[in-house]
C-alpha cells in the first residue's frame, strides 16, 4: 500500500510521542486524523505541527473513551490505529490509572474491530511491562501486582495484556512497541515531558543530586522520540511486524552512573559519587530520597530483546542515532526549557569562543542584549520578543552560561565576529563588555546602546563593594525580597524566579566578584576611555530614578554621535519595571538586514531625548 493510500489515525496524538509520530507520518505522505478530547488540544498540535515545519493539519476527531463508540467523526476508510493513548504520571490511585490504562485499551481494540480497511493496530506499551502473559488476571493477581508495582507499572502491564487479549479475541492485526525512557528529538533534543530520567537531570542541573540510585549496573536505557516515531510508521506496512513485539531502546545506553556523569560533564557540574542501593532507596524516608516509589522499579540491571527490532529497522535502512550525542542535545534542551518551566521556542545554548552560552531570541539576529546583574538573559526576553530580531545572552559564568570573567575577552571576539552582533545593547555590567568588545573590535559593532552603564553612573555604596557578604547574600536571596531591592516592587518577584535559580546554582559566585569590580575606580575609567574612543553611534538609555552622574554626563557629552533617552519613573533595570519602553527605545536602534550605515534614532514622545 502507497503512501497516499494510508489513512492513519493516533490515539493520544497531543502527547509527547503522539505529536512526533504524527508529524512523522505527515512527512511521509501519509493522511492523518488526530483523536482530540478538545478543539483546543487540536489547536495546540496543529500550531506545534506549523512550528515544526508541517503545515498541513490533520483531520480533528473527538475522542471519548467511554463514550459507545470512541470516536465522534468519520473514520470509515481509516488503514492503521496508533495507539499513544493513556496516563503517564506517577502517584494515580489505582482505578484512575486502570480507567486511563486499561479500560481505554479495551475501547480502542472494539473500535479498531469495527474498521473495515483496517491494516494494522499499533500499540505503544513499554520496555518494563511489554511481553505480558496475555491471559486473564484474576482480582488477586491484580491485588498484588498494583501493590508491588505501583498504580502506573502496574495498569501499563495489565493493558499490555488485556490488548494482546482483546486484539486476538477480535481478529485485529496487532503491532506492539516496548520503548524505554523515551528522550528528545536526536538532532534538535526536543522534549515535551519531564518525568522519570528527566527529573534526575534536573536535580543534577540544580545541584540537588547527591547520589545516584542503583549500581554500576543500572541500566535505563533511552530511545530518541524521532526515532521511535519513524519506526511506528513502518509497521502497518511490513506483514511480518503483525502480531510482533519490538523493544526500543540503545542496547549501548551507558549504565545510570555514567549516563549521568555523561550529562553531568556537558553540564559542567561535578556529577555525585555516592551510590544507593535500591533496597536501601526504599526503606529510606521519601523526603530524604525525593524519589517516588513507583520509579524504584525501573531501576534494574535486566536486558531486553531487541534484537527484532534491530533486524525490522535494517530491513527498512532504518539507523539508530548516536545515543551520546542525542543524550546531550536532550539535556541542553532540558535545562534550556528549565525543565519545563520556561516558555518554549527561542532558546538554546550555543559556544561562543569556546564557552557554553545561554540565548534567548531569535538565532543569529544582529541584535544582542548582555544582561546585568544580578539578573540573566530571561528577563530581557519580554523586551528581546517585542523587538524582534533581537536575542539575549547571559555572559560568561552569569545566568546559565558556563565560564567566567577571563573568558570575556574570546567570548565577546566570538560574539560579535562569529554571531554576527553588530549592535550591542548592554546594560549594567553588560554595558562594560558591550564597550570592551567595541574598543577591541570597532569596526564589527556597528553601535551600542548602554541601559544604565554603571561607570556613567554613581559609585555603589562601600557595603555593596564586598564580594564576599554579595555572594552569601546573592546565593540566598528569594525572588521577592530581590525584587523589592532591584525595583522597589515585590510584584515583579516572578520575572525574578530563573534568576534566583541561576543564582543559587552558582552564578552568585561570578556576580558578586563582578558587583565588587564594578566600584573599581581603574576599571570604570578604563570603560570611560574606551566609550570616548568608539567611533560609532551610542546610545543612552537610562531610568529618571537612576541617572548619569555629572562625570558620566559630562563624557557622554563629548561623544560625537549620541543619543540619551530618559525612561521615566524607571530604576536602574527598566526591563522589568517598563519592558515596553525599553523595548522602543532599543528597538530604534536596530540596524536593519545587510545595512552598514548609522540609522538615526528616532525620539520618543514619552522619552524625550537629551542633549
């Protein structure tokens, strides 16, 4: 059967896998109708779908589990079912995850009996639970497994079986694939979930990883989304998959110990030595562990038969990633994401001279913001996103970049010859490598736009000079009272979350030494001659709260192109406290695409230019 002849519909097609296979099947010429409880869930995978490069939507069905027949829309001439359908979440009770697990199972074998085209049923299972005796379970063997298992694991083993059941009892040619933890995209390491091995990276990025679960023989193996998608649209296709089981997954995978230590090198954090044995794990009080009970069943040392798998993706000159590589671009992805708690799309690290650098915005644009302190590129992203062509990036040992301040000399000579920054808008202390890398490169920074150049502006007080009391308090400091310090306002507390975060994980250390330099008399004048050299325009952007002082306005004075707008009623970081205002400013700025002359700045009626 052509490509054009397919019509395949998914189950659970808004989900992780789902949304993967069905762009994997979009791809390959295939019709597709996606089973949605709700217009908006559609909504949400046809914009990811547009996001990812597929415009064409699928067709929008309704799905209801318990409905009598499972799907509202015209599925007659549908070839393939993919079931990615169900609940995967830990800590259910158990007849939650038998409604989501098991009893869904059994809707969807009734329904696939019923289609008269079809070809195939393709079931998403897993690589612990998959090649279940597919015989009845009495009330004590289903007592027990969810008393030994966990709700999760155990309705998972029990759907396993009851859909090997059901489909031979139906007639429904049948496909099972077991993945193992399924991982991010192989090239791009997108995710879209955040449970299981995920969590334990995040503790690893945070720090809070203090041993690792198991033995050197732990094996959680992993398997790419893109792969495991691509593998499902073969099936319906190769008669010899029908009535087969394939178990997913690197065979090569590292044991736990060194996948984390794998990830805890790409992270540059000291990955934990310190190993607990599973038994020990469980007798262990939870919030010691901080590991759910029902995810100490995965950690296991046993093998799995993937051999069949291996045999079916030659056969199609389907070829497995490298596990290594995918690993890492799935973890930069992760901590990229927060884990989940960031907006997504627009941020991604990259080097830069050889340091791992954070940026949030559009790719490669001309534009680039370096934050201050002790603040990261995140809180520039509602000004960088009203510009446009405009990204942020957190310098060198601040935010979530790695590195530190000896790094800035190659760090910036990357930035504005290899990334194509030709306008640097610095603020704070982002305002000094602003002018540092203009001084050093003059005729790649076509202009500057300093926000609050400290060294134009007051000296800090002698309590704020000493690194050492700004690094205990920097690494303890919650959002709201940093916000009530920064802006006099403890309602921005939210926009100050990731930073207190970055901070905690150990850019307090790199902020504070920067704070006490920045009262250095040597280095401010340093930055005084180096902005009185540049050549090109600058522009000054400052809060009516925060001024220049009179040595600041007196150089700036002198400056042969220069502009100074005023944001009224702003401090010393404007881009919390007015990020519209801010983002008008900057953004007249902007060179546009190819261009190499100066353009001029266009005032603005609520920020009256001076000078």
């Amino acid at each position: 059967m052509s490509a054009a002849d397919r019509h395949a519909l998914v189950l659970g097609a808004t989900g992780f896998v789902g949304r993967h296979l069905v762009l994997a099947l979009g791809r390959a010429g295939v019709r597709v109708s996606a089973a949605c409880r709700g217009h908006e869930s559609y909504r949400r995978l046809a914009r990811w779908l547009a996001e990812h490069g597929h415009d064409e939507a699928p067709a929008d069905l309704r799905v209801d589990f318990a409905g009598p027949s499972l799907i509202d829309g015209e599925a007659g001439d549908v070839t393939e079912v993919y079931n990615c359908a169900g609940a995967y979440r830990f800590g259910m009770p158990a007849d939650e995850a038998r409604r989501a697990n098991v009893d869904s199972v059994r809707a969807v074998v009734a329904f696939a009996a019923r289609l008269p085209r079809l070809r195939r049923l393709v079931h998403v299972s897993g690589y612990r639970v998959g090649g279940q005796d597919p015989r009845p379970w009495s009330e004590e063997q289903r007592r027990e497994a969810y008393r030994a298992l966990g709700a999760y694991e155990a309705s998972k083993v029990e759907a396993d079986a009851v859909f090997r059941i059901e489909a031979e009892r139906l007639g429904v040619p049948w496909s099972v694939v077991n993945p193992a933890s399924v991982i991010g995209d192989s090239v791009t390491g997108e995710a879209g979930q955040y449970l299981g091995l995920a969590s334990t990276l995040r503790d690893l990025w945070q720090g809070a990883l203090v041993a690792v679960p198991g033995n050197a023989g732990t094996f959680v193996p992993v398997v790419a989304v893109d792969y495991l998608a691509r593998f499902m649209t073969l099936l319906p296709g190769d008669e010899a998959a029908e009535r087969a089981s394939y178990w997913l997954l690197d065979d090569d995978t590292p044991a736990l110990p060194g996948l984390i230590a794998l990830v805890a090198e790409h992270y540059r954090v000291r990955a934990p030595r310190l190993r607990v044995p599973v038994p020990l794990v469980k007798r262990l009080p939870r919030r010691l562990t901080k590991a759910d009970p029902e995810t100490l069943t995965f950690l296991s040392s046993d093998r799995y038969p993937t051999g069949p798998a291996r045999a079916f993706a030659a056969r199609h000159g389907l070829t497995m990633p490298d596990t290594a590589t995918t690993i890492r671009r799935w973890a930069d992805h992760l901590a990229a994401s927060r884990f989940g708690d960031a907006p997504t799309g627009g941020r991604r690290f990259v080097d830069a001279g050889g340091v791992r650098t954070f940026e949030v915005g559009e790719p490669g644009a001309p534009t680039v913001v370096l934050p201050g302190l002790p603040v990261n590129a995140d809180t520039w992203a509602p000004v960088v996103t009203a510009m446009g062509d405009a990204r942020a990036a957190d310098l060198p040992g601040l935010g979530m970049s790695a590195g530190g301040r000896d790094d800035w000399p190659a760090w910036l000579t990357a930035l504005v010859t290899g990334t194509g920054a030709r306008h640097l808008v610095g603020h704070s202390i982002g305002a000094a490598a602003a002018v540092e890398a203009a001084a050093a490169h003059p005729g790649a920074v076509d202009r500057l736009t300093l926000v609050a150049p400290f060294f134009l502006q007051a000296r800090p007080a002698p309590a704020a000079r000493s690194a050492l009391a700004a690094r205990w308090y920097l690494g303890r400091v919650r959002p709201t009272a940093l916000a009530e310090r920064l802006t006099g306002d403890p309602a921005h507390a939210p926009a100050l979350r990731s930073s207190v975060a970055d901070l905690r994980r150990g850019a307090a250390a790199t902020a504070a030494r920067l704070l006490a330099a920045a009262a250095s008399p040597r280095w401010r004048a340093s930055l005084r001659a180096g902005l009185a050299r540049y050549p090109g325009h600058v522009h000054v952007v400052v809060g009516s709260r925060d001024p220049l002082s009179p040595e600041g306005r007196a150089l700036v004075d002198t400056l042969p192109r220069v502009t100074v707008t005023v944001v009224p009623d702003a401090g010393h970081h404007p881009q919390l406290t007015h990020p519209e205002e801010v983002a008008e400013a900057v953004g007249a700025d902007n060179p546009s695409p190819g261009a190499r002359a100066v353009q001029p700045f266009r005032p603005l009626s609520t920020m009256p230019r001076v000078k």
